[in-house]
C-alpha cells in the first residue's frame, strides 16, 4: 500500500495531486510547526501581468510556535470575497471557468471558516472530486501519529499499514532512509515533470494553482495531470 504525506496546503499545484493519484491514501500532516508565507496558506494564479500570490491572511501574534492545525484565519480581512474576486477577474475568460466557479464558491462560503487546515482540506478534497481522483484521505493527528521529522512519517505509515512511502525528491534532504527500512517500509521518490497545457495570457506558466489547470482544461485535467513523469 503506497502513502503519501504532506500538509494541507492551499489550492496547491499540480505536482501535489499528482502525488495524491500515485498514492493509495493521502495523509494531510497537520500535527506539524506551521510556516508562514509557505504555501500552506498561499500559491499563485496567472495574471495578463503575470502570476500573482493569493495570501490567505493568518493570525501570528503571540503564535510563533503553533501547529499547522492550529492556525486560525484573519476573518477581520474579507480574504475569500477579494480571492474569488481575483479569479473571476483573471479565469472569466477560460474556457471551463463557468463548469468549476460557482461551486469553487460554495465551498468558500460553505461556513465561516476558522481553522486553516479546515479549509484547505475541504478545498483539496473539492478539487480531487473535480479532478475524479477517488482516493482515501486521513488526518495525521486523528490517527495520534507520534514523532518528530522521519519518526513521525514512520509512524503514520505504520499506522495506516503502508509498506511504501512516496516522497518528492526534496525528502532526500531530511529525510533518514534507514529508519524506514528498519521498519518494513521503502521509500520511493517522485519526480513530477510538470506538463504544458493551454492557458489564457500569453506563453505557458509552470507551478501554478492547480485551478489554473481546472478553468483551461476542465475535464482533460486529469489526463494532463496524470502525464508527468515519474522517475524512481
């Protein structure tokens, strides 16, 4: 069974659910120290000017030190009417905008959200669904997983009953080989090439929000997502 891991990022590139469709289940690690200005509550969209960041604005005050699953959303800031307001401007215009928007909507407007990692993992599942990506998810902290840096996917692996761990290639930085071989578990790296697909605004962009790839392509996303190479 192939897990893959990783925080619960927002409206992430292709290369993130590239690892959810190679993975049996997906586990959103958010028993983790946040980042901020990380793309867990930011990533970028296409622009006529070029790409631009949407930021989801966080309370940092005096929480330095939390969780990725403890960090709350600045909702003094009207952030999802000006993102939504951001994506109609530049995604009117694209061919498959009207298919995914007004639903893209809902969940923005679902509840007033809280929790960051609430959200993002709502909007990921969104658009897995979208995407037709079936696949299991699980919360890093719901199944008590314990450890720090290598321990702690060790042990979410093995409490899931996963024999294969897929990582990107930056894994290999920090992450100890040994400690999962010691435990029954091979580690496989994947490495994404990112494929070129039409786009409005000029000469094609790579790493953009995955909802770039949802307004141009619509039901071709998966296709065109699924064509990245994997070299392992």
């Amino acid at each position: 069974m192939i897990v893959a891991i990783h925080q619960p990022n927002y409206i992430p590139w292709l290369g993130y659910f590239y690892k959810i469709y190679k993975s049996d289940i997906f586990v959103f690690l958010d028993n983790v120290q946040f980042t901020k200005n990380s793309f867990q509550n930011r990533n970028k969209i296409k622009t006529p000017q070029g790409p631009i960041w949407l930021t989801e604005p966080i309370l940092m005050k005096g929480r330095f030190r939390q969780l990725t699953n403890e960090v709350e959303f600045n909702n003094r800031i009207p952030w999802r009417e000006k993102h939504l307001k951001t994506l109609e401007m530049n995604y009117k215009k694209a061919k498959y905008f009207d298919k995914y928007f007004p639903k893209l909507q809902k969940v923005y407007f679902k509840k007033e959200w809280k929790k960051l990692v609430d959200f993002n993992i709502e909007l990921i599942k969104f658009i897995c669904n979208e995407l037709g990506l079936n696949k299991r998810f699980e919360i890093a902290s719901e199944l008590e997983a314990n450890g720090k840096a290598t321990n702690l996917l060790v042990d979410i692996c093995k409490r899931i009953g996963a024999d294969v761990y897929l990582s990107g290639r930056g894994g290999q930085k920090y992450q100890r080989e040994d400690i999962f071989n010691n435990a029954g578990i091979n580690v496989v790296y994947s490495n994404f090439k990112h494929p070129t697909y039409p786009q409005l605004w000029g000469e094609f962009e790579p790493n953009l929000s995955v909802l770039d790839l949802l307004f141009n392509c619509g039901p071709e996303s998966l296709i065109i997502l699924s064509s990245g190479e994997d070299e392992q």
